[in-house]
C-alpha cells in the first residue's frame, strides 16, 4: 500500500513538474503555451529560405470570416497581413472580435500562392461585394499559418 501511495504521489509531482503554464485569455483549439512566442512582425524573418516553420506568434487581428469565424488576418506589417485557418477547421475565432484585438496563435507558418478561387471564396466569406470579389484576378504570393491553438489575449 506505501509503494502504491508514493508511486501516485511521485506520478503527481511529475505531471506537474512537466506541466507548462498556458498563455492566459480566452483559448481556442490547443491553447496555446508560453514560451519561445515572437512578434507577428518577425514572422517572416523567421521563415528565412523555409517553406514551411512551427512557431508561436502574438499579433493584432485585421479581421476575421464573418461567415462563421473559419480564418483570420494579422498583421505583420503596416502594408501586409498574413492569413490565419484553423488546422482541420477544429475551432473558429469569435466572429464578431473587432480589428485589434491581441491573439496568440500556435502553429505552422507557410510561404503559399493561394489561388483566385480561394481568393474569391475567402473575401465572399468575408462578406466583401460583388465588386470588390470581381477585382480579384490574379493569385496571392503570401503566408498562410496554420493554427492549432489560439488565445485571445485580454
């Protein structure tokens, strides 16, 4: 019975030893952990010459998919965005959350071309007007990352 007691009180410690403290707001998907976050500014630096990067990333919100919250834009520049989907479409992000808002987002960022097709598909959901979707014609060099956790920082 002893052995039995310090066996599980030895499995507690450790599990919270090993724990890792999750970043604080409102969580999404996998949440997201502390630790080794970089500004959406860097995101691209980060990438280098890779296609693809894991990382964690904290940014502002453009905007998000008024349809029913299936992706987002952060901002990582003062003329860029970088497009944000939710991996497996696992979770949406509150559709009404306004510009600005401070995220974390925890997942892979890719350097993709998304098609005229997506492209239109993306500003429909976005509820953009029949103009504006008709002036999409050429495809979009971008990043694309690829969350499995978010937090809305507060």
């Amino acid at each position: 019975m002893k052995k039995l007691i310090l066996s599980l009180t030895f499995c507690a410690l450790a599990t919270l030893g090993f724990a890792q403290d999750k970043v604080q707001g409102q969580s999404f998907g996998e949440g997201v952990t502390e630790g080794n976050i970089i500004p959406a500014t860097e995101v691209n630096s980060k990438l280098g010459k890779e296609a693809k990067a894991d990382m964690k990333v904290v940014g502002e919100v453009v905007n998000v998919c008024k349809k029913k919250g299936c992706f987002m834009n952060v901002k990582i520049s003062d003329t860029e965005t970088m497009f944000v989907k939710f991996k497996d479409y696992g979770f949406f992000m509150p559709k009404d959350m306004a510009p600005g808002t401070k995220v974390v987002i925890d997942g892979f960022a890719e350097r993709k071309e998304t098609s005229v097709e997506d492209l239109q598909h993306y500003a429909r959901d976005a509820k953009k007007s029949d103009e504006e979707i008709a002036k999409i014609t050429k495809p979009k060099k971008e990043i694309v990352f690829e969350a499995k956790g978010a937090v809305i920082v507060k």
